[in-house]
C-alpha cells in the first residue's frame, strides 16, 4: 500500500498504485513543519494503515519509494481543487518557514556586510574631507596619515590653535570664511560619528560570535571569523569545508588566476589579517595559514554540531606553539 500526505489530507493508493481513499486530517502549521523535517505528526500516524510505503517521501521510521512514473501517475489522480482549498494554510507554512529560516549566523554576515561597507563609506568621506581641509591647513594633513587620528585631532580646533599645538608659524593654507569653517565642522562632527558607529558595531559582532561561534572567535578573533562564515555562507556551511578552502576564502580572484593562467597559488584569503600571520616573515606566513586555517575547521565544527563545548583554548595553544617554532626558524618533520 502507498501513501502520499498532503496539507489537505492522507491519500492512500492500492498495490496496483490506484487511488482508492482520502483521509481528511486537520493540520495546523506544526504539523506540516513537522513533516517538512522528516517526523510524522501523531494525528496522521493514527490514521496510516500498519503496513505503508510513501510515494516520494521521506518520514523517520516507514518506507519510500522514489519511482517517478509511480509517484507520477499518483499525483494525477489527486483533484487539483483539494489542494487549492488549502492554499491558506500553505501561505502560513510558508510566512513560519520564512521565519525560522532567520538564523544568527545570517545576522552575523549582515553585520559584518555592514562593517566593510562603513570602512568604504568612511574611506570614501575621509580622502574627500582630507582633500577639502588640506585647502585650509596642509600642514597637519601631511603630518598625521591615520584618517581617524587626524579627524579627531582637527575636530573643533580652529587653525591658531592647530598651529600652536604642533609648533608651526606659517601656513600654507588660505583663509576660509566662517562659514566654510561651519561646514567642515559639521562634516568631521558627522564622520566622527561614523567612527563611533563603527566600534559599536564591531562590540556587536564581538558579542554575537561570543553567542553562535565562541571556538571560531577566539581562534581566528571575531572580525575575521564572521568574515570567513560570511564567505562560507553560514556556520554549518563553514564547518563542511576542508582546512585547504578556509585558508583561501577571500582570495576567490588570485585563485581563479592561478586556475587560468596559472600564476601562483593564493596562500591566504581574509587569513592575511591575522596577527599569528602578521608577525612572521612573509617565506613563513603560508605554513602559519595553513596551521591557522585546520584550527579554525575544528573550531567551526565544534560551534555548528557541539554547540556549548569550549576547545579554542587548547586550540590556541596548539597555535601559539607553531607560532613560535616558525619565528625561529625551527623544522617540523611532517
């Protein structure tokens, strides 16, 4: 005997695959989201004959057949007007499943999204501001290259008192009226905001890998580790990849490169930006990756299919160790 459920009901199908009778059960949205998992609600299981053989469908526990001219000749038996009739219910699964689909790593890639595209914004504003204030002062301009050290050291200071802080007599610079003066106030006021915004933004994500990610946070620090979920497209997602491709992401175009024209292989993606990378001299930086990327691995897999247990300090452990070894220059035999 075959069986197929659907939001209206059970349809049951004799071994010579005719329809021979419908069971009328009210499901709610639980229920159908029960069955979209794989699990058989009990007021359907009341219902199935002992013996049963679902058409297409897989459910814990019972049997299924994925004959496509079986399943086939099945749904057109079924009246078309059945299923229009709950259509309601349908859009409501759908609305929930929406729903639950939100999950806190995508709110991690929508963070971190956030976080890059205000780096750009703030870049952007800063070489526009720098080049507008230079017309004014030039002299501190040349002087202080950190965009945010010199927005917050010219922020409300006018240019006599600019000048007396760093021992300078004469400038360069023409003479603004106070109206331009106003408005370059208002803009370092608004960028200086910026900046704020994005610190707070950087605590949230801090926090929100602390919640969904804490091994992968503390082995690669959190801004480089919801940029690897982020380019892995989820947690669960980052964990699946071998150690070889989380070395790499972020460096998707020199790695095509090499594929095509076969330059030199990519030994770091968004990796680079590690402190264990930075500090090593650049022959050693792709055996460091390399270590730095299989932690991370087991970190993600940890966080994704163990959440609660805590490795990354045995982990950094392990990571500090070669760390030292390669800034000695110290051989490790494979």
């Amino acid at each position: 005997m075959y069986a197929i459920i659907r939001f209206d009901g059970v349809y049951l199908f004799d071994p010579h695959n005719k329809l021979y009778e419908k069971i009328d059960v009210k499901l709610n949205v639980d229920d159908i989201l029960k069955l979209k998992r794989g699990d058989i609600p009990e007021k359907v299981k009341k219902v199935l004959p002992e013996k049963v053989t679902f058409l297409g469908q897989r459910f814990k526990g019972y049997s299924y057949i994925d004959d496509y001219k079986k399943i086939n000749h099945a749904l057109f038996q079924i009246k078309d007007e059945d299923f229009y009739s709950a259509q309601p219910l349908y859009i409501k699964v759908v609305i929930r499943d929406i729903s639950e689909s939100v999950t806190r790593d995508l709110i991690i890639i929508q963070a971190i999204s956030m976080l890059d595209d205000l780096n750009k914004i703030i870049n952007l504003l800063m070489e526009r501001f720098r080049e507008w204030y230079e017309l004014y002062f030039p002299e501190i301009s040349q002087k202080i290259e950190d965009h945010e050290k010199f927005i917050k050291a010219i922020h409300e200071k006018d240019r006599s008192e600019l000048m007396q802080e760093l021992g300078i007599t004469e400038t360069m610079g023409g003479n603004l009226t106070e109206r331009d003066i106003e408005m370059l106030n208002k803009i370092s006021r608004r960028i200086i905001d910026l900046y704020k915004l994005r610190e707070e933004l950087k605590k949230y994500i801090d926090k929100l890998m602390e919640e969904l990610a804490p091994n992968v946070k503390e082995v690669a620090g959190p801004t480089i580790g919801a940029r690897l979920i982020a380019l892995a497209g989820g947690l669960k997602e980052l964990a699946m990849l071998p150690a070889s491709t989380i070395q790499v992401l972020g460096a998707e175009k020199a790695l095509f490169r090499h594929l095509r024209k076969k330059t030199p292989p990519p030994k770091y993606g968004v990796l680079f930006n590690h402190p264990y990378i930075q500090r090593l001299p650049r022959k050693r930086r792709g055996a460091m990756a390399r270590t730095l990327a299989a932690k991370i691995s087991i970190a993600a897999k940890v966080d994704a299919f163990n959440p609660g247990k805590y490795i990354a300090d045995q982990l950094i452990k392990e990571l500090e160790e070669r760390f030292k070894q390669l800034k000695e220059g110290i051989k490790v035999s494979k």
